[in-house]
C-alpha cells in the first residue's frame, strides 16, 4: 500500500534506502535468478517498507539495484521496490526515501578517495615495517589512524582477542564521530577489515591488513 505522504513533493537533497549489496555468503544461483542479495540497515527506509537482509533485489522503480544507486532520486521521492525472499517468494515493497543518516555521511564524506580492498593481514613480524616504512608514510592517514592501527595490532585478534568500542575511545581519548572517521579512513586505505560483533552480541572484530595491491599481499609467505 503506498504510503499517505507519498504525494508530497520531494527536496532537492539525494535521498537514502538503506540497501548495501551482499558479496559474501551469498547463493549466486539466486542471485542469477533474482537479483542481488542485500543486507538491509535496521530502521532504514528500505527495512520499513518490509525489506529484511538475505533478501534478492530483482528491481528498484524499474532499475537494476546499481543503476538505481549509481544516480540516487531525492529525499521524499518514492520507491518500489520488488525482491524475491526465500521460502516466501516475490515481494513488493513501497516506501519514501530518506535522509542520509549519521554514519552514511561519514562514508559519503571520503567517497571522493579511491576504494582499496584489504589483503593479506599484518603479522608479528611485519609490524614494525609496517607501522613504520608504511602507514607513516601513507598520504591519506591522519596521526590517529596510526594510533589506531598501532593499537589494533597490540591485540592478538588470531586468539579472538578484539577491544570493544568503548575501550578504544578511552585509549585513543577521541569522539565517537571521530572514531568512526579513522575507522573508514583505515578501511578506505584497505588496511583495516572490520566485522561486524552484532550478530552474536559480541564486540566488532579488527583484522590490519596490507592493502590487496601491495606487494606483502601478493606474497607467498
């Protein structure tokens, strides 16, 4: 059913859905069939309209799900979307798109940068080469992303030892939004993989990696 408000105009700002592709994980056979897989964020328009993570995008008004998202329509614009969900079949799912929350911004803020995948991660005895002939010399590293990094490697994430996030804004003595900008700098620069500890209650797990173009990553050993 379309939403009573859908009629109202929309603003000028590019709006927000809540969808992100999912390429782990995933059943290709139906993802040949009926789309991509997405994970959904909780209270997003996209998870209010009725969308759930697992879910297959088969069309976003009429587009394919990057297509869609490659030129966003406004805040206000609305949406349908239809999706396959296992076990219930095809969905049609309507909304309002949003604005871009708190976090996503912080994303949009280093879209201009180039995405580098993390590779291989760091070991004990590439850590002073690392921290050192590496990352003090990366140009889109800022002083606390080393103090991150540094601190990241003192755990030993290989025993499943990882720091909560309130033990890093101790130590580091930094904002929450400050944070989460040095966490995405890491991860733009590829030397930081982050899984998310919500699935199982538990806290977030950090794995400091070369970037997958570097030639540590390409190696054997």
């Amino acid at each position: 059913m379309m939403p009573e408000d859908a009629a109202q105009p929309p603003s000028s700002t590019p709006g927000y859905l809540g969808l992100f592709a999912r390429t782990f994980g995933v059943d290709w056979k139906s993802v040949a069939k009926h789309g991509p897989c997405v994970i959904v964020t909780i209270f997003s328009p996209a998870w209010k309209s009725g969308m759930r993570s697992g879910d297959f995008v088969s069309s976003i008004n009429g587009m394919t799900f990057d297509a869609f998202h490659s030129n966003l329509p406004a805040v206000g614009t609305v949406f349908h979307i239809v999706a396959w969900r296992e076990g219930l079949g095809m969905l049609n799912c309507f909304g309002l798109l949003g604005n871009v929350p708190r976090r996503r911004r912080l994303e949009l803020e280093c879209a201009d940068a180039p995405m580098i995948l993390p590779g291989k991660p760091v070991v004990r005895k590439e850590r002073p080469f690392f921290m050192q002939g590496f990352i003090s010399m990366h140009p889109n590293l800022k002083a606390l992303d080393t103090r991150l990094l540094s601190l990241l490697l003192n755990y030993e994430g290989h025993k499943g030892i990882f720091p909560k996030r309130r033990t890093l804004l101790k130590h580091l003595r930094c904002s929450l939004s400050t944070l989460d900008r040095s966490i995405w700098r890491c991860k733009q620069a590829g030397v930081l993989r982050v899984e998310s500890g919500k699935p199982s209650r538990q806290p977030n797990r950090y794995f400091v990696t070369w970037p997958i173009d570097h030639p540590r990553s390409e190696s054997e050993e």
